[in-house]
C-alpha cells in the first residue's frame, strides 16, 4: 500500500526561519504545505529542502506583526506546496477573489469582508509508485473574532465545497481560521474526515503566537474516503501555529 508523508504549517512570512526550516529538514517529508510563506522565499525554501515548489499570492505582506518593510517592498504573501514526487496535476482553485488581483491591506474593503485576501487553493495530483495523491493547501478566509462565523466565511464556504466536487479525491489541508466544533470546521467535517485526533484542544502556538491563551484547532488535516491518514501529530515550537504532520495511504 502506498503511503506518502505530509506537513502542513502556517509559517507566518519570515519570522520563524530559524525554528521551521530545521524542523522542516528534520521530518523528511514527502509533501510540504505552507500558508504565509512570502512569494521571494520560493527559491530559498527549494533549495533547503531539496523539493520543487508551487506558489500562489492572497495578498500583499502588508497585515500582521512586522510587516512595515514587506509592505513598503511590495512583498507577497501566499500559499506554496513543495514535493519531491512527480507531479501529474497541478492548479490552483479560487473560490473568491480574481486571478487578476493580488489584494492590499489599502484597498477598499467589501461589504461583509474582514480581511482583503483572496481565497485558494493551491492543489497537486502527485504520484508514489502506482498510486496517486491529490492534495491542496488553504489559507481560509479569515474573521477577527475566531469563535464568530463572519457571512463572508459562510459565502466561501460554499462556493469551496462546489468546487471541490470536481475532484473525485482530495486531501485538503491548512489553517481555516475557524475552530474545530464550529460551522465552518463542520461544514467541511461533514464531507471529509476530520483527521486531527481529538486530544488536540488548540493549534495555536502559545509561546510563538502573538497572543497566548487562543484555544482552537483552525489547522486541520480532511480527506475523502479514498485515503486513509494516520499518525497525525500537532507539532509545537515551529511557528506562531503548530505544524500538522500525517502519514496518507490510498485506500481507494
């Protein structure tokens, strides 16, 4: 039975270099997902973990702790996937936003928005052996207050599950920005397995993080009934989120 190893990790643009690119290394993956990775790190991060990567931009490096530079550069932050298996596939979904626009923290926000990203997925069909993967990464659309599903939330969600019909098996990973228990971790929950074992009560980093005490898992690990994941683990000491590492088998 085939098997493929897979880290997921909001890596918070450049901040935790010196902790996530060890750890990264370390765990020898197959396939590595990251949110927040800023789109000049591409080459750096191909480099250090011997792994070809894809990126794609939600927004300008213009919001959050330590942006003033990346802002003033015009630095891009986004999602990237990184593999050393061949790769059959590779796309990227949109379930809002335009491919055309890369949003700013200064532009004009719309009605219902919290947040100026665009939303997708970058997704690859990779091969292992006879078996194949698909696998995409998210950075979801993201509200101020965690524990409070925003219309814009409840509008992408939609428009996320629709799209993800067009694929006949997925392994969908990243952080959702809305905690485990609530509608939009269930939403998706209802479709796929929920693979981040239960004794998980946060994953959120709290000595990393800009504010300790959050207590929600929002970086999730889901897969359709075609895989089987196993040995899920919650890493700390990586980033202002916990790393998500899963072993992924095709089942069907």
């Amino acid at each position: 039975m085939a098997q493929i190893k897979l880290i997921s990790l909001n890596i918070e643009r450049d901040m935790h270099y010196d902790t996530a690119l060890p750890f990264l290394r370390r765990e020898f993956a197959d396939v590595v997902c990251l949110q927040e990775i800023l789109e000049r790190d591409l080459p750096h991060f191909e480099e250090a973990l011997g792994m070809k990567g894809m990126y794609i931009s939600t927004s300008y490096a213009d919001k959050g702790r330590h942006t003033g530079a990346l802002a003033q550069e015009g630095v891009q932050t986004g999602n990237a996937l990184f593999t050393k298996l061949p790769k059959q596939q590779e796309g990227v979904l949109y379930y809002y936003g335009s491919p055309d626009v890369v949003p700013k923290v200064t532009d004009p926000l719309p009605q219902g928005r919290d947040d100026h990203s665009r939303g997708v997925v970058l997704w690859a069909r990779v091969t292992s052996g006879e078996h194949s993967f698909t696998i995409g990464t998210v950075h979801f659309t993201w509200t101020p207050e965690g524990h409070i599903v925003s219309l814009a939330q409840r509008q992408d969600i939609e428009v996320l599950l629709a799209k993800l019909k067009e694929f006949p098996d997925f392994i969908l990973c990243g952080d959702f920005n809305a905690p485990r228990g609530l509608p939009i971790w269930e939403k998706l929950a209802e479709r796929y397995a929920d693979n981040i074992p239960p004794e998980y009560t946060t994953s959120i980093d709290q000595k990393l993080h800009l504010k300790s005490g959050i207590m929600y898992v929002v970086d999730g690990l889901f897969s359709s009934p075609e895989y089987r994941v196993s040995d899920v683990r919650l890493v700390e000491g990586v980033s202002d989120h916990k790393a998500v590492v899963g072993i992924i088998e095709r089942v069907g």
